[in-house]
C-alpha cells in the first residue's frame, strides 16, 4: 500500500503479486487477508495502465471480500 501511495505502482505490483500468493498459501479459502492483497493489487495493476489484469484482480478480490465478510460489514 506504501508504495502505491508513493506513486511506485510498478514495484508494488511485485512485491503485491508477492504478497497474494503468500496470502492464498496461509488461506486457501475465502479470506479477507488474500482478498485486501489482491484489491491492492489490482489498484497497482490499473496505475502501471495493465487495465485487464487489473479489473480481473479487483473483481476476484471484491468476489472474495464479499464472500469472507459478513453483509453487515463496514
């Protein structure tokens, strides 16, 4: 999230994708962890203009953000 804020949008996408797959290995299953690596991910894929690897990261993570949290959820 540091670097996308610092504007290091091609190094984030490395070190996110990273990040993902250590995420899926810890949680195999619908998780909000893996699910906030790979909306950050996808956020670092649109900055860096890799658009449709993009919106399949942020639409897979946004699929498993729903289905880990409760509707309720803030």
């Amino acid at each position: 999230r540091i670097l996308i804020m610092w504007g290091r949008d091609k190094e984030a996408v490395g070190v996110l994708e990273e990040a993902y797959q250590i995420a899926r290995k810890l949680y195999p299953k619908d998780n909000w962890r893996a699910a906030e690596a790979r909306l950050f991910l996808g956020a670092a894929l649109a900055q860096t203009g890799r658009v449709a690897e993009a919106r399949e990261a942020l639409a897979e993570g946004l699929r498993e953000m729903r289905a880990a949290l409760p509707e309720v959820h803030p």
